[in-house]
C-alpha cells in the first residue's frame, strides 16, 4: 500500500505500481480466507450505533445487530472484513485491494468515462471525489473515502454491499448514501449489510463511522456456509417446498450489479437479431436483469408497464451522440450540436462544422420502488427505433405495502395496459352495464392479471372513453357502480 501512495499524485505511477503489487500477491499466493460470517452471538454490539437507531430507525434492529469496529479511519473495511471473515484484522488486505482494483479498472470509479457506474452517474445528489483524489485518499492508510470505495470494495469481495444510512432525510426519497452497489462482475445476490453510524453517542448525531449488521437470524448467517449436500433428507424436502411456493422469476439478460453502458444500450436497440423479444416485461420477479420490449403505439401512459408495484422518484435524461464512437454532444440554444472544448482556459460549447443529421438522441428513464429505493428501474430508448431496454438492478423486496391510503390490502400493480383496451372494447361492443361487462370480463380472464381489478375501474374507463352512444355520468363524487 506505502509503494502505490508514494507514486502520488502521479496516477499513471501508481497504476504501474498497482499491477507490480497484483503480480507480486499472485506469486505468493497471498489471497483472502474463506468465508466464516458470524452470528449476532459472536460479535459486540455497538452502544452508540444501537442509540443512534433507536432514535432514527428502530426498525432495522429488528433484522440486525450493529456489531463494534475499530474506528481508525478504516472502517468501511473493518466493518466488511468482520461481516465476511469473523474478523477485523483483514481491512488492510482489503483496502490494498480495493485501491488495486480502483487503479486497473479505472472506467468504473471515472465520471468522465463512458463506462462509470450507471447509478452514480443518474443520482445528481451524490457529491463524490474525481477520480485522482478517489485513488490518491484510498491508498493512503486510515484516509477519507466514499460511495466510491464502496463500489471498489464490492467488486473485490465479489458480492453486494447494503449500505444504510441512520437518518431519514426525506420521507418520500432515500438519502444517497443508502444504496446497493454492485461492484463489477458480481453475480450474487445476498449483500454485505453496513451501517453509517457514530463513534459517540450526541445530539444531533456526528455520522463519521461504518459498522457491520449482523442478521439476528442464524439461519441466514451460516447459509453461505452449509453445502446443500451436507442438509439431511428433511432438509432437502423443506427446501424443495420452499422453492416450489416461491413466486416465479423473470428470465431475461442477466446484469453484473449495474446498469448497461451507452455502448451496450445501442448495440441492443440498434440491433434486429438480438433475442429474445418480448412485446411487455415479463411477469415475476426482476433481479440484476434487463429485457428488450417492442415499444407500444399510441400515448398510452403505460407503454413501460411492469408488476413490480408503485415507482417513486422517477427522472429523466436526455443525451446526444456521435454515431459510431458514441461521445456525447451537447445542443445548444441554437438548435446546433456542438463539443465541449476549452476555449481561453474555459469550458465552452463548439459547434460542429459540418453539422450531424444522425445523432443518436438517447432517452433514459430511472425509478425506485417505493416501498424500497434501493430496488431501481431504468427505461432507456433511441428515437426512432421500435424498442426499448427495461433494466432491474437490486434485490426485489419481499415486505408488501397497501398503496395511497389504504390501511390494509396487497401492494398496487398497475393494470396491464391489454386490460384497459379489452374493457373500453367490451364496453363499446356490448353496450352493457358496468356491473355485467365487469362480471364477464372477470369469468373469461385466464389470470388475475388479466382480469379488471373492480367495478370502479370499468366505470373510470367507460367515462374516459369516447363510446358514441350517451352514458349517464354521476352527478356527485361517489361513483354509482352498479347501474
């Protein structure tokens, strides 16, 4: 670690120096241990972080016990290497790693590169370090770091990291700092849960600290440690129960923890033998997976529909490209596209000469769930081409919330867009009344999801819709159902 950071401020050095330090832990055959997570049992509560939630967020320990770390400025790796290996003394090999993997893979941790992690770069409230301070602060022992050591770390441990943050900043929004970052090439899908917390107890709260989560639960902490073949038959029959009730998953291309690249994104649209092709996202659950759809005519407003329930938060962004190399432009004022160039020691904006009739105008669409923001959608699409990806990155809940205001119910899935079109279809062939076209629509659908989901949405769409034959329209707010 002292021969990278003595390299600095030199990046390209301590990259030399990073590949010398790979190739030397390679020959020695120096690598991590194996996995030997402990259990709430095994581990000391930390006082100060168990306060800190018990003022903010009592609910996570109900699943969690926050364990105590040294607070040396390696935390974060302190935190990780107890939660994976039982113990702390493995954060310096890890941070050596990081700052390995930081220094070799740079596209990743850049922001200037096409290739930075996709959401980072969509969550415009990260505040993160450039990428020759990230590197620099990393390889010095006992210094700063940030989501982007996250994200390194991550991808050194080849697993998710949880990370939580104490306080709730914004009830209807996640603060960035909670999120489950996915390192590169990781498959799995059971994070590493970590705290932001606090060394002491104060308030308000200092949050200048990582500690371990601990799930309460010994079933799920020793389950990366028991081979399936070492369970007895009542074992096996219990899990082949388990696997059989469970809901159905989507299949689709699989995501490493992170979204497509721009280049990645065009060569799927702009591709016609790409398979497969679905004409809407599949049904089931959706982790760490992307599926290209046939785009829907028309302005229905649920041409992106999905069952995953209610999304939150949802913004957009709008790029311009280069065809072929794919750099960004930038369109000015004046309609014309230009580069961003240093003109006079300033960053300005050039206009192209001659200028482009085939820019490739990318349109990209990020949510989170609302019931759990660390579960992220991203709709991305390429004007004038008939497709779009639908991208999943995160671990899909399985806490269910009623939708509005509703006390009691199961979580709200927007209706099926092929639900909508055959009630408004009923209702203009048949000329019934909304209790009858509701029944027989119900007694002929094949699944619930097919079906409407009560009379109040057939009695919307017949009022919506332009039917050419008189209706009568209630004439006080609560709906007259059955005519």
């Amino acid at each position: 670690m002292a021969r990278i950071a003595s390299q600095a401020p030199d990046v390209r050095a301590m990259r030399g120096q990073a590949e010398s330090e790979s190739k030397l832990l390679t020959l020695y055959h120096i690598c991590l241990p194996p996995l030997n997570r402990p259990c709430n049992s095994d581990v000391t509560v930390d006082e100060p972080s168990v306060h800190l939630l018990q003022q903010h967020n009592r609910w996570v320990l109900q699943r969690f016990d926050p364990a105590t770390v040294g607070a040396d400025g390696n935390c974060l790796f302190r935190a990780v290497s107890l939660a994976l290996y039982g113990y702390e003394k493995h954060h310096v090999h890890l941070r050596l790693l990081t700052a390995i993997e930081a220094l070799l893979y740079p596209a990743l941790y850049d922001d200037s590169s096409m290739d930075y992690y996709g959401p980072y770069r969509a969550d415009d409230r990260l505040m993160l370090s450039t990428y020759g301070v990230f590197v620099q602060e990393l390889a010095r022992d006992s210094s700063y770091y940030d989501m982007l050591t996250v994200l390194g770390l991550s991808s050194v441990i080849q697993k998710p990291i949880q990370t939580r943050w104490p306080l709730i900043v914004n009830t209807t929004e996640s603060c960035p700092m909670m999120q489950l970052v996915a390192g590169r090439s990781v498959a799995t899908m059971h994070p590493v849960h970590v705290l932001w917390s606090t060394t002491v107890k104060s308030d308000p709260p200092k949050v200048n600290h990582f500690v371990p989560l601990i799930d309460v639960k010994y079933d799920e902490c020793v389950a990366d440690l028991c081979p399936s073949e070492e369970l007895n038959d009542d074992d096996d029959d219990a899990n082949v129960e388990n696997i059989n009730n469970q809901t159905p998953r989507a299949a689709g291309h699989q995501l490493n923890g992170h979204f497509f690249s721009n280049v990645d994104c065009v060569e799927c649209l702009c591709s016609d033998s790409y398979q497969p092709l679905y004409d809407s996202v599949p049904t089931g659950i959706k982790e760490n997976v992307m599926f290209k759809i046939k785009m829907l005519t028309g302005t229905d407003t649920s041409k992106y529909w999905d069952d995953c329930g209610a999304w939150v938060g949802s913004h957009g962004k709008k790029t311009y490209h280069l065809p072929g190399e794919l750099s960004e432009l930038r369109l000015g004022a004046d309609g014309l596209y230009g580069r961003r160039q240093r003109v006079e020691g300033k960053t300005a904006v050039v206009a192209m000469d001659p200028q482009l009739d085939n820019v490739i105008i990318m349109h990209r669409l990020y949510s989170k769930l609302g019931r759990h923001n660390a579960y992220q959608q991203r709709i991305t699409y390429i004007e004038g081409y008939a497709f779009f990806i639908a991208e999943y990155i995160g671990e899909f809940p399985e806490s269910v919330e009623p939708h509005g205001n509703a006390k009691t119910g199961s979580e709200y899935v927007r209706s099926h867009p092929q639900v909508i079109t055959d009630i408004k279809t009923a209702l203009k062939s048949n000329k019934q009344p909304v209790k009858k076209t509701y029944t027989d629509l119900k007694c002929s659908a094949d699944s619930d999801g097919s079906r409407p989901r009560d009379r109040k949405q057939v009695k919307f769409s017949l009022i919506n819709c332009d039917l050419g034959w008189p209706i009568r329209r209630p004439t006080s707010l609560k709906l007259e159902i059955d005519e």
